[in-house]
C-alpha cells in the first residue's frame, strides 16, 4: 500500500499539494512514484512561471514511462526543487519530501476540488 500522509491535499492525477501560508509544496505522490518506476528525468518549470489547476507543467520520466505532471492548484511559481535536476531518484526515495515545485496560491478556493488523505487512500484502492 502506498503511503499517504494526513493534512495535505491530493489530485485524481497524483499530485499532493502541502500548505504552508499562501504557498503549496507540489509533487507526485508515493502511489505515484511507485506506479513510474525509477525516475530519471524531472522537467519543471521556470521561477516566475504561472500553472494552472488542472493543467500541466512539467513531466516525469522513468525507465517505463513518461507522465505530465498537472497542477493541482494555480498560482505562481517562487521555487522549484533544484535537487531533483541532478538527482531525480530522490522521488523514489521520498515523494513527499522531495517536492518538485513551490507556488504562490493565487485561490485557495481551489483546495476544496482536491482530495484528503483518506479520500485519496480510497481513490487510490479503486485504481489499485
């Protein structure tokens, strides 16, 4: 069973966002992570760049498959996880620590069209 962690919100796409204040934390999740395989490539976006909810912007590519990554909530683009460009694997290691990119919200309205975590546990059961 994947692991999913209270308090954070998810996508049927399998994104998580993690709030904190006006900014989201948003990666791929652990079932995810699982489900691509190892990771070899993340292609993000540029500081100052907008995403759109259930958009995309960006990709993850493993040994098996490439999938889009599509943004859970829109907003504008403060940090992206630098870490991920040398080490990809890190995903694999950790999904929800290793968040692919930070935003500043711009409607944390849009949060309510997301999923908890026992939802998405549930979610992720059907799909299973």
């Amino acid at each position: 069973m994947a692991k999913v962690i209270d308090g954070l919100y998810y996508s049927e796409s399998h994104e998580f966002v993690r709030i904190e204040g006006e900014f989201g934390f948003i990666g791929i999740t652990d079932y995810a992570q699982h489900a691509l395989g190892n990771i070899v490539y993340v292609d993000m976006p540029e500081v100052d760049d907008e995403v759109v909810a259930g958009e995309d912007f960006g990709a993850v590519e493993s040994v098996k498959a490439a999938s889009d990554l599509i943004s859970p909530v829109s907003g504008t683009v403060v940090e992206v996880n630098e870490a991920l460009e040398d080490e990809p694997e890190l995903v694999n290691n950790d999904a929800f620590e290793n968040w692919i990119i930070k935003v500043q919200l711009s409607d944390t309205a849009e949060l309510d069209a997301l999923m908890n975590a026992a939802d998405y546990a549930a979610f992720c059961e059907k799909e299973g």
